[in-house]
C-alpha cells in the first residue's frame, strides 16, 4: 500500500481536544477523511496523531475546523490517488500547500469543498501540458496563487484565471513555456496587486499584459527557461508602453530584458527598481522621476545611464564587472545619499572624476571588490563633502594614499578592514587629512610595531585596528606581529 504523508497544522475545537491536546493550532500528521477510509495502512500509520483511534473518529467538525494543509507525498505518490471528493467539508481551511511527485494532474474538479481558501501553493506537476480554464472557479475565495515547477506546461488556456475569485497575488514560476501568454490572462483579475512570473521560457511579454489594473503595486518579470533546469535564453525586448496607465505601481524587478528609451514612460508611481542581467541604453530610465531605490546586477556603467531618475536615494550595483568607471557617470545623481557596490568588478574611479556630481551622498560602500588594489586617489571624495560613513572591506587593497580622504569634514566612520596595506603613512589620519572626529577601522596585521606606534600616537582615542582573530578598540594595545 502507498502512503501519503501530509503535513498539517491542525485547529481542534474544544470538544475534540483531549487532556494532553491543546486547544490550538498543532504541527501533525493528518490524513483527508477520503484516504483514511480507502486505506487501512494509512490509518494505523497516520490516525493516532490525530488522537483517534479509527476513521470514524475523523468527524467533519474535525476537518471543517482545519486552518492550514501541506500535502506532502512520499516518492512515488501522485495527487492522482485523490479523488475529487477529499476536500469536501472543509470549511474553514485557509492554506492550502500541495507538493506532488509525480505525474498526476490538478482540476476544477479536484480543488473544491474548500469555500474559505485564500491561499493556494502547488509545486510539480510534470504530467500537465497546459493550464486549463478555470482551474480555480470553485474557489470564491482565493486571493494567492504560487505555482512552482510545472515542467510539462508548454501553454495556458485564455480563460485560464476566470472565475468568481478576486486574486491579490499571482506568482509562477519554473515553467518552460513555448506559446505566448494569451491575451488578456490578467484582466479577469482587477484587483492583482503583486505579479511575478520568472522562468517562463516565454518569447515576448505583450504590451498589454498588465493592462487596466490599477491595484498592481508589484511585477517582476523574468524571461529565462527551466526544463527543469536553468537554460541561458538571449534578453528580449520589452514592450515601450508596458507600465503605461498603472497609477498603483511601485516596485518593478526585471531580469533577462532589453530596456529601451521610453519603456518607463508614464511610470511616476514608481519607487524601487531592480534591474538583473538586462540591457539598458542611456536614457532608458527616463520616466521614472520619483524612484527612490535602484539594484543593478550585472553589466557595465555608462555615463548617461541615469538620466532622468535625479531624485534617487539609494543605488546598489552587484555582481558585475564594471572595469574602469567612465568620469562623471553618476553626474545626474545629485539628490543620491547612498552608494553601495558588491562583488562589483571595479578596476578604476578615473582618479575620482566617477563620483562627480555627488553631492548629497552621506554613505559609500564596497564589498569584495578583488580588482581594487589601486581604487583610492588623493580627494576622491572631494565631490561629497556630506559624507558620513566610508566602508571598503576585503576589495584587494594594497595603499592607502594621503588625502585619499581629505574634504569630508561630516565623516564619522572609516572602515577599511580587510585589506593588507604594504605600507600606511600615518599622516593618512591626521586632522588635516582626517578630521579627528572620526573612528576609523582598518586590517592591522600589515603595519609594523613602529607605523602602528605612530598611528596611535597621533589617534589612539579613534582608531580600531582588526587583528584577524580578535579586534583591539582604541589603541590600548598592539596587534600581535
């Protein structure tokens, strides 16, 4: 006999609980009443955690009680061996999560009894070739669908989300698509609020994908394949008028697209941006005039990139290979206060001319840069007095030049550990290069005794040095050497 393992967590009234049974919401075995009654295996495997001995005793006011299931089969259990009545009677189920392995099919059919459902996860399906129509009809209300994995699915039917549901959130996810997504998919649905649809293995998004829903606050999208692994697709061109008319709109996620000039036209609403492996051309992010935080991963700067996003407040650039940065390729950004780079693949600020134009930046950040053993130019930072806080941590740097921060007089931190500097003038903190408010930690492991002597002597009560095993604040002692 095959089992079929599920995971609930279980709401028991008070009638049914019994003295060593809380009355609340417990993590058990449970078993849906149609396979407790076709399986005898199942029943003395499963039942006695639910603190009965039989089947009778899985009573509807116990199943109508449950909140939140998870099917989880074991290998080799399809949701096939589900009939279309296991669901039936529960009324106040929420959550419902099921994770098939094997070839067996979703259907209208399948997903009902379950008037109260708002939340519905599926994940592996390969047996499916394409969404059917109303897969969710007898679901009222249903407001989030997550599906994972359906690596079979080459196609959705156009009525596919029709319904008397109200969706709030809609995400798929792994599904090698082939066909384009039919028209109209998503205006059945008005009150979506949060789209993402990654790996699809689709040819083009449609210009009007998102049309006419104004509650849509979140989108990411993502053309990539998974079959069912990752395989590399060439970047498609986004639709220009995409974002048009989407007065809620305020956070967009895009990987594996080419952006043009004009994609954001008519895109005000929106404050975060995060841009993955897409290809952009100076001017493309015109539009967005009240974005407030960018993600770049991947590919190169060049100067124009920002035009037309002045009121930026955070930038963060990621796993890229940026190579030397062009001067004044973040000239537009005056209003930026904060600029982080990660594994960002810097070889070169143009002697510091990369950071013109920003004037408003009070934080400057860089992780793991390993190209950087030159990146530090006397008055790099010239360009921003405002500057509070400076950290380049294990980013391969070897000098550190005086004056490299010089012109700062707001600068309260300076964390440079990570680096083993060959040699470190101890003028390089001194109060005319340095103010003296001004708490510095660096990799003390490089300095010999007499530098380290030096340093302190001049700002002992400010300096920290990073010993590697253990960390000496104020100067009140040497590293080991």
């Amino acid at each position: 006999m095959k089992y079929i393992f599920l995971a609930a967590l279980l709401s028991l009234p008070t009638a049914f609980a019994a003295a060593d049974v809380p009355n609340r919401n417990l993590s058990l075995k449970t078993s849906l009443r149609g396979l407790c009654e076709r399986s005898a295996t199942f029943q003395k495997a499963v039942i006695r955690r639910l603190y009965v001995k039989k089947c009778e005793e899985v009573t509807a006011a116990r199943i109508g009680a449950l909140k939140v299931l998870r099917l989880n089969p074991g290998p080799g259990i399809d949701v096939s061996q589900l009939a279309s009545d296991d669901f039936e009677g529960f009324e106040s189920l929420t959550i419902l999560e099921i994770d098939n392995n094997g070839d067996g099919r979703i259907t209208p059919e399948l997903l009902q009894g379950m008037p109260s459902l708002k939340e519905l996860t599926l994940n592996n399906f390969p047996g499916m070739t394409e969404f059917p129509e109303g897969l969710f009809r007898n679901l009222p209300e249903l407001e989030e669908v997550t599906l994972y994995n359906f690596i079979g699915v080459r196609s959705i039917a156009s009525g596919f989300l029709e319904g008397p549901l109200s969706l709030r959130e809609f995400q798929m996810n792994g599904l090698p698509l082939v066909n384009a997504l039919p028209a109209g998919l998503f205006q059945s649905q008005p009150s979506l609020e949060r789209i993402d649809i990654s790996d699809s293995g689709l040819p083009r998004f449609q210009s009007d994908l998102l049309r006419n829903l104004a509650k849509l606050t979140t989108v990411r999208l993502y053309i990539g394949n998974f079959t069912p692994k990752p395989v590399p697709m060439s970047p498609t061109e986004l639709p220009l008028d995409i974002f048009r008319d989407l007065p809620s709109l305020a956070n967009i996620s895009l990987v594996n697209l080419v952006i043009r000039p004009g994609t954001f036209a008519g895109s005000d609403s929106v404050r975060s941006l995060n841009l993955s492996a897409s290809k952009i051309v100076p001017g493309s992010l015109a539009g967005l005039r009240q974005l407030q935080t960018l993600d770049f991963w991947g590919g190169s700067l060049e100067a124009g990139y920002f035009q037309g996003v002045e009121n930026l407040q955070s930038l963060s650039i990621v796993h890229s290979k940026l190579g030397d940065l062009p001067p004044r390729v973040f000239a537009e950004l005056g209003s930026l206060k904060t600029l982080s780079f990660l594994i960002a693949g810097i070889t070169s600020f143009s002697n510091g001319e990369a950071l013109a134009g920003l004037r408003g930046l009070e934080s400057f950040e860089i992780l793991g840069n390993k190209t950087g053993v030159q990146l530090l130019t006397p008055g790099m930072f010239e360009h921003s007095p405002g500057l509070r806080k400076i950290k380049i941590r294990e980013s391969g740097l070897t000098v550190l030049p005086v004056g490299a921060f010089r012109g700062m007089p707001e600068l309260k931190l300076l964390d440079l550990v990570g680096h083993k500097f060959t040699n470190v003038d101890p003028q390089a903190f001194s109060p005319m290069n340095l103010v003296r408010s001004t708490m510095v930690y660096f990799d003390g492991k490089a300095p010999d005794r007499d530098t380290q002597e030096q340093i302190l002597a001049l700002h002992g009560n400010r300096i920290a040095f990073d010993c590697g095993e253990f960390t000496l604040f104020r100067g009140w002692q040497y590293c080991p050497l």
